[in-house]
C-alpha cells in the first residue's frame, strides 16, 4: 500500500514539473477549458438547438423547401445566439425526389413489405413490377454472379455487424451503394436490399446509392462486368455520369428476415414493386457559416461543423441535428468567455451531405483560397452518444499538444485514440484531402445505426446527459486548439 502511495506521489510531482516545464498548454488556459466544461455538463443551449430545429423545420432533405427553411432557421439561430459573420454560401445541386413507394409478396405467401427506395433510385415503370426473387446472401456473390438476371428482380441479403466504432458499416454498405449497378448490368428489373443497420424494427433504412460521377475517376467497387456494361452502354460516363434506370429499394429488418425464411422453404419468390421516385433537375442548397473572430489571430481558422441536411423519412436528430447542436452549444460556450481564443471558431452547418457530400465539396471549392488558414477541421456527425476517444492527425508538435488536451478532457471519460488519423468526419473530407489537420472526438456508436436513416430517427432518441458530455468536450477541444498557437500543419503539406 505504502508503495502504491508513494508511486501516486511520484506520478503527481512528475506531471508538474512536466506542466511548468515542458507544457505546450499554459495553465491558464487549462483551467478556462475546464471550465468551460463544467459548463457544458450544466448549459442546455446545444440540447434546445437540436429540440428547436427537430420541431420546428423537421425534414429537410438536400435540396428541398425544408433544407430552405432550415438554413433560414439557423441565420437566425446563430444570430439570437450572438455569433458574427452569419451567412449562407448557396451552390447548386441536383434534386432527388422519393416519392411514393409500394412493395407486396406476390407468391407464395401474399403480403405487404415495409420498403424505402435508396437515394438516387429510379421510378419503376407505370403500374410497378413484377418478377421472381434471385436471392443473393451477400453483395460479393451479386458481385461474383456471371449469369443474367433478365426480368427478375436481385435481393441481396447480407447483415451489418454491430460495433462500438460503427465499423461494421462500410462493408454492409457496399450492397446500398453499389447493388443497383451490378443488378442493372446483368439486366434486372431492380434491386432489393436488407437495410444497412443494426436493428430489428419494421424502419427500413434508406441512403444515398453511389454512381460514377462525372469528371472523376473514382467509380466505385465494380464487377468486370459492371465495367463492360458502363463502357459499352456509357461511353461518355466521365462527362456525362450515370443515373440508375431501375428501381432500388432497402426492406426493413423483419421483412428480410421475412424473405429469408420464404426463401429458406424453396420457394420461388415472386415480388411486385412500385416506386415514384426520381432526379427532379436542379436545386439550390447552402452552407450556413457562423463565426467568433480570433483576438489575435483572426485569419487562422479552426473550423467546426455538422450537417444541416437529413434524410426525408425522420426529423434527422441523430443524424445530424445532434451534430448542430453540439458544435453550436460547444461554440456559444467559448462565444461567453470575458475573452476571444486566439484563432477564430468557425462553425460550418454544410447542405446535402446525405445525398453526396454536396454542401462539404461546394465549401472547399468556394473558399478555395482559405483552406491554408484552416488550422484544425472537424465534424460531429455520428450521433448523440457519448464521446470516448480523442483522435488527430497533425504535426509532431500539433500532437503533442493533443496529448495534452486529453489529459484535460479525460475526466469526461475520453481516452487518447489514434494519433495519425486523416478523419475529421464525412464533411472534412475534402479539407483533410488538401493537408487541413483534423480531430475527432470519436463517439460510442453502438446503437447508432439502429436509428441511421430511418423514420425513427427522432428527438426523443438523444439523451440529455450523453449530449452534454460531448457539448463539454467540444468546447473544451475547441478552445485549447483556438486560443493555441500551435502549428498543427504537417510540414510537407
Ligand atoms: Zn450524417
Ligand atoms: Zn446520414
């Protein structure tokens, strides 16, 4: 016992002399941002942001009347709060429209199935329709299938694995993103998928689908035969792009699971489909901006955000109506302090991010010249649940200085995680591709894609006491980052 104690005493003298001697965070400024959040466990400004917009705008889909008003609401949110520089950057976007959905068994056992048409799917022909079921058990044998799939309609079955970090997503994804295109090659009336989440609820999940883009080279996962299929009927696909021409459309959990075990007795499978969904020409979206200059250092810019966007079928609380409120009650935090960081706070709300990264490439283009004056970026955009790691990707010294914000906010319960991430969240992508350091305060996303997109992602999801922990570790993070002068850029970049 006594050895213990004494080694505790050793720990204690080595941290302050390491604190007078070597620190990078004056103490000063540890103790503003542990006040800072104190107050963030105790201030509901962040929760009331996220109440306010949930209620009062609802919906708002990239590119709608909704994500209209909702840019208004938060002009004037971040107004009402005492934030400078409000204002909306616009850019033009094209417009995906869900419209009306029907999907029912046919045979052999007739009945309704709780379906939503992905993003970017096509309308089905007047009247709907009907074909038999080619039941895939995962989007690798649709990928690895060499046979046609005239007149039928492609299932693909496979399940998402449920982790804390969400990883299980990208790799159950690829059927949401890419199944169309591999169903539509080998000439199939449409595509059916289980929903990418972790649930059992009758929601079916919806998301954008992915296609080849114009101008990019990147196409996606493809099968040599998607690839003959794009170069013969797409040769312009670079210029042009391509549109799906099928219907494509997630079912619930339990209706998979319905499928499966119709499938399982040998049945064949016989589904009709009716979808009024399609590109409806192009729209205007927009980023709101919100600012608290720098005292000292106005031009250099730790830049924070979320997506003002959400899906259609929810008010979008988790996604990511939680993201808005946390970095804006994080930044009203700072925003009260008796003075300004060094460096201004930023707060970014991007459209259309669900629909394709619109809002966050329309940023990066249009305030091209400044990206070099960005010195740190990230995004909140994975829920409401409590934050437990600190990542970053800076400098040597840029990291070194991480280590120590983690060292302040480890009382909330946050551990350090990588130290060589390039992620600061779907929206800091095109930031992070041209050299911005990043940070993310990784979340607990067990349950996350329970809610993802579905109509149950609702206010009541989020809990109070979780979405403080993170208003608190923002506002902490950020200021350390704001008020430092810390080079966090990497040299070669
Ligand atoms: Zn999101
Ligand atoms: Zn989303």
């Amino acid at each position: 016992m006594l050895i213990r104690v004494a080694s505790a005493a050793c720990l204690l003298l080595s941290a302050s002399a390491f604190a007078q001697d070597d620190a990078l965070i004056s103490e000063d400024a540890a103790n503003t941002a542990r006040e800072l959040m104190q107050r963030g466990l105790e201030s509901d400004t962040g929760y009331e942001v996220v109440r306010s917009l949930t209620t009062e705008v609802g919906p708002r889909l990239g590119g709608s009347e909704q994500e209209a008003r909702a840019r208004d609401w938060a002009v004037q949110m971040f107004t009402e709060l005492g934030f400078e520089n409000v204002r909306i950057e616009p850019f033009d976007m094209p417009y995906w429209d869900r419209g009306a959905i029907r999907a029912s068994i046919v045979s052999p056992f007739p009945q309704p199935l709780y379906a939503s048409a992905l993003g970017g799917s096509a309308a089905s022909p007047q009247g709907g329709i009907e074909g038999e079921f080619v039941f895939f058990d995962s989007f690798q044998d649709l990928y690895d299938f060499d046979g046609r799939l005239d007149g039928r309609i492609a299932y693909v079955n496979d399940r998402m694995v449920r982790l804390q970090n969400g990883g299980g997503y990208n790799t159950a994804n690829e059927k949401r993103r890419f199944a169309w295109l591999e169903a539509e090659a080998r000439g199939a009336l449409g595509v059916m998928i289980r929903s990418v989440g972790t649930d059992s609820r009758r929601f079916p999940h919806t998301g954008m689908m992915s296609r080849p883009q114009p101008n990019t080279i990147e196409t996606g996962r493809h099968s040599p035969i998607v690839v003959d299929y794009i170069e013969s009927e797409y040769p312009d696909y670079a210029e042009t792009g391509i549109s799906s021409s099928i219907p494509a459309v997630a079912l619930s959990a339990p209706d998979a699971d319905q499928i499966e075990r119709i499938h399982d007795t040998g049945e064949t499978i016989i589904v009709s489909l009716s979808v009024v969904a399609g590109w409806r020409g192009q729209r205007q979206s927009g980023n709101v901006i919100a600012e608290i200059p720098g005292r000292e250092l106005p031009d250099e810019i730790v830049l924070i955000g979320a997506h003002l966007d959400s899906w259609d079928e929810a008010t979008g609380a988790v996604d990511d109506g939680a993201g808005v409120g946390i970095v804006t009650g994080a930044a009203h935090l700072i925003s009260q302090l008796p003075r300004a960081p060094r460096r201004t706070i930023r707060v970014v709300l991007f459209g259309a991010e669900e629909v394709g990264l619109l809002g966050a490439f329309a940023y990066a283009r249009q305030n091209a010249a400044e990206t070099g004056n960005i010195v740190m970026a990230s995004e909140s955009d994975f829920g409401a649940g409590p934050v437990l790691s600190l990542t970053s990707g800076a400098s040597e010294e840029g990291t070194l200085f991480m280590d120590e914000v983690q060292g302040i906010i480890a009382p909330l319960g946050i551990l350090r995680g990588d130290r060589a991430s390039r992620g600061g969240g779907p929206d800091i992508i095109p930031l992070a591709a041209q050299g911005v350091p990043v940070f993310r305060l990784m979340q607990d996303g067990t349950d996350y894609f329970d809610l993802h997109h579905t109509p149950d992602d609702t206010f009541d999801k989020i809990d109070p006491d979780d979405f403080a922990q993170n208003v608190a570790a923002w506002a902490a993070v950020v200021w350390l980052a704001a008020d430092a002068e810390i080079e966090f850029r990497m040299q070669d970049e």
